[in-house]
C-alpha cells in the first residue's frame, strides 16, 4: 500500500473521514426516530394503498432516500466533471452539503423534517462520489494499476463506513455492552457552557458533520485536477443497455446491473436492527459489529483481490465473489446465534470485496472516450441505489413474508448477477501480461 500514488491515499483518508461520519447514520438514525423525539404522528400505522406504514418501513424510506437522490444525481455530476475537467469542485461542494444536512438533525422534530435532512445529504453525495471515484481512477498511469488504486481506495473509505456503526454504537450507548442512550456534559474547559447536557444522538450527529469537514480539508490541502483537458462526454445523459455492436448487453451496463444487486444485499440488514437482535438475544453494540462485518473482510481483501485482478484479470474475481454472495445472504435469514449471523456477515464481506474493485477496475479499462466520470458513475450509481432501495425493500418484504424473506431475496438477486456477469462480460486484461513492479 506504501507504494500507492500520495493523492489516492488522500482520496481514501478523505472518503474513510466521509464514510465514517455517513454510517454512523445508519446506526443512528433508526434509534432516532425509535426513540421518540421524532414524530410519527399522522403516520405510523396509517394505511396507504391497502398498505399499513410501520415503523420499519418508515425507517427503511428515510435510510433509502439518500441512496435514492445519491444515485440518481451522479450520472449528471459525473458528466459535468468530465466536461469541465474540475473535479475537485465537485468533491468540496458535495462535503459541504453533507455538512448542513449532517448538522440539521439535532435540531428538528418531525418525521419530514428528518427525511429532508436525509434527502440534503443525498445531494451532497451525489456530489462528491463520483468525481471522487473519477480522480483515482485519472490518476492510474496504466490499467494494470488501476485495480490496486481502486484496491487501496476502497479500503479506506471501508475503514471508516465499517468501524462507523461500531464507534456510534459505543457513542450513544456510552461504552461497549450499553443498552441505552446516554447524556454527556460539555468539559469545564468551555467556561459558561461547561455542564450542558448534550444526548448521545446529538454526540454521533457531531461525528458525522466531523468527518465531512476533516474531507474537505484533507481535499483543499492535497488534492488537485489532474493536469489534462476535459474529457469529451456526449451531452445523451442516457446509460447504453446494449453493446455498440447490437450484440448481448453493453459490459458497463451488466457491472451495474451486478452491483445494485450487491448493494442491495448489503443494505438489508440494516432495517432490521430491532428483529435481529431480538431473534438473537443481542445488544446495540453486537448488532453494529455484525453489520460491521461485511465491511471489516472487506478492508482485509480490497487490496490484494484489487492487485491480483491487475495480474489475473478482473472477471475471475467478480465470478467469484458473486457466487461467495448466494449462500452468504441467504444464511443471514435462517441464523439464530449471533456468531453464525456475524461468520455469514463476515463471508458476505469476503465476496463483496471479490466484487467491488474489479468490477470498477474493468469499467475503468473500458471508459475510454466516454469518459471516466461518466462510465464508472454507473458503477457508483448503481451501489447507491442499492444502498437506497435495500432498507426499503428490506422493511417492506419483512412485514410481508417475515425474518427470512429480505435474505431470501437477496440470495436470489446474487444469482441473477452471477448468470448476467458470467454470460455478458469478458476481461479486459491479457492475463498472461506480468502487472509492473512498483518504479516501472
């Protein structure tokens, strides 16, 4: 990793601050509006389209709405920063935003209120994801780089998401094994405001507005445009289903396909906190390590899955991954400790980080004139609508069919993206081409 362009190691220092600050909301968030001091009157139990609205659902709308505008505005931004060349604006404007909407939760009340804060965030998501992505990936002097660029990046950025669930949990609950949320006292050292009482919600919220503003100063100091002109993206902001050449789907297209399917499947669980750890007889805390887990196996191969598919080639390892994915999500519905939920969380990590880089690596081989901003934004895209669409579909088949239902869904979409990456993508790489030695 040391020997790792400076600037992607800023980049994934900046995105792990970010990331950090982003899932502590996950945890977060559905305690909040649990709690109380959100209100659900007028809306919890209320029928809609022969439908009732629970809690879960509602929860589930407010984590999905970010993903939701998250992706649907990073095929606009990417372009944008591939005509203008300027992706460094983009980074700063998007962790601005999220700043404010990280900072507002504290002081409102309503349910909507709440899902506004959610939807300011998503904006300044969509922001900073793909330009971010499009910098570690101009910054690759070759394409048997770019897989351990995206390796390397990843990993920090899965440091921070990972170990965020974990750092909130103990933040709210006031130490490891805590079950309720506590209050702080600001330190003597403020003079006047010495004593004031502050919740552990309004302590996590504070984490996350940190961790957007030490992004925005790590990006201001180290990082800038690289130095080239900008890249010449078509003013069509549609995404190409079929191959140029009218043969099967276009490759780019598929990788999306598979990682929405991914994503979604990691996002399940997070719904569900309340029925898991009653189903396991668990804490706040053993809870946010489960959900820590897929991230945690993923720090641990981002990297060398990202190096060898440099070497070896990078469908392999998505094939895998994808296949690693099937019985993972699916063991998480039939579970009933809480060690064998965190071995399945801890496998599905293993096949994500099989995934993830390769998977942008390839998109990245293949951005060519279509500009890196606008290809690998599919990719992004397609993970946060994933993201979006995983809680609510989770909150929705769980008041439907029950525990398993979300996981059996899950385990089927992973099928689909295994048939669809097995039968419409080839590699990129000549895998009997040696990858260079760190110097070359």
């Amino acid at each position: 990793m040391l020997d790792t362009d400076t600037r992607v190691l800023t980049l994934g220092m900046a995105r792990m601050a970010d990331a950090l600050g982003n899932s502590f909301l996950v945890i977060v968030l559905p305690l909040y509006i649990a709690s109380g001091q959100v209100s659900l009157a007028g809306i919890a139990g209320v029928e809609f389209a022969g439908f009732v609205l629970r809690e879960e659902t509602l929860i589930g709308l407010v984590l999905s709405l970010f993903g939701l505008l998250n992706s649907f505005g990073q095929p606009f931004t990417g372009r944008l920063s591939d005509r203008t060349g300027r992706r460094r604006v983009f980074v700063l404007v998007g962790l601005g935003i999220f700043a404010v909407g990280s900072a507002v939760y504290p002081f409102v009340g309503s349910y909507w209120a709440v899902l506004g804060a959610r939807a300011l965030q998503g904006v300044g998501a969509a922001f900073t994801v793909p330009a971010t992505v499009a910098l570690v990936n101009d910054y690759a002097v070759s394409d048997r780089e770019r897989g351990g660029n995206f390796g390397v990046f990843n990993t920090f950025r899965l440091v921070g998401f990972g170990f965020g669930p974990i750092v909130a949990g103990v933040v709210i609950t006031g130490g490891i094994g805590g079950q309720d949320v506590v209050a702080y006292a600001l330190p003597s050292w403020l003079g006047p405001l010495a004593g004031v009482e502050y919740s552990g919600f309004v302590a996590a919220f504070a984490v996350a507005v940190l961790g957007a503003l030490v992004s925005f100063v790590l990006v201001v100091v180290f990082i800038d445009d690289p130095p080239r002109v900008a890249e010449a993206a078509s003013k069509d902001l549609s995404i190409a289903v079929l191959n140029r050449d009218g043969n099967g789907f276009d490759p780019v297209f598929v990788l999306g396909v598979g990682t929405f399917f991914m994503a979604t499947t990691i996002a399940l669980f997070a719904t569900l906190e309340g029925p898991v750890r009653a189903r396991l007889d668990e804490s706040t805390f053993l809870f946010s390590v489960q959900f820590a887990a897929v991230v945690i196996a993923n720090v641990v191969f981002q990297v060398p899955v990202g190096r060898a598919s440099d070497r070896y080639g990078r469908r392999p390892f998505i094939l895998v991954g994808f296949l690693v994915l099937v019985p993972s999500v699916f063991a998480q519905g039939v579970v009933t400790t809480p060690a064998a939920m965190l071995a399945a969380r801890f496998f599905q990590g293993v096949a994500v980080a099989c995934v993830f880089a390769p998977a942008l690596a390839l998109a990245g081989d293949l951005a060519g004139d279509r500009g890196s901003g606008t290809t690998l934004s599919v990719l992004t895209m397609a993970f946060g609508l994933g993201v979006a669409l995983g809680p609510l579909a989770s909150g929705v088949l769980f008041n439907v069919g029950g525990f398993a239902a979300p996981f059996t869904f899950g385990a089927v979409l992973a099928v689909l993206a295994l048939v669809l990456t097995y039968s419409q993508v080839e590699d990129t790489l000549e895998t009997a081409e040696p990858a260079p030695t760190p110097g070359d």
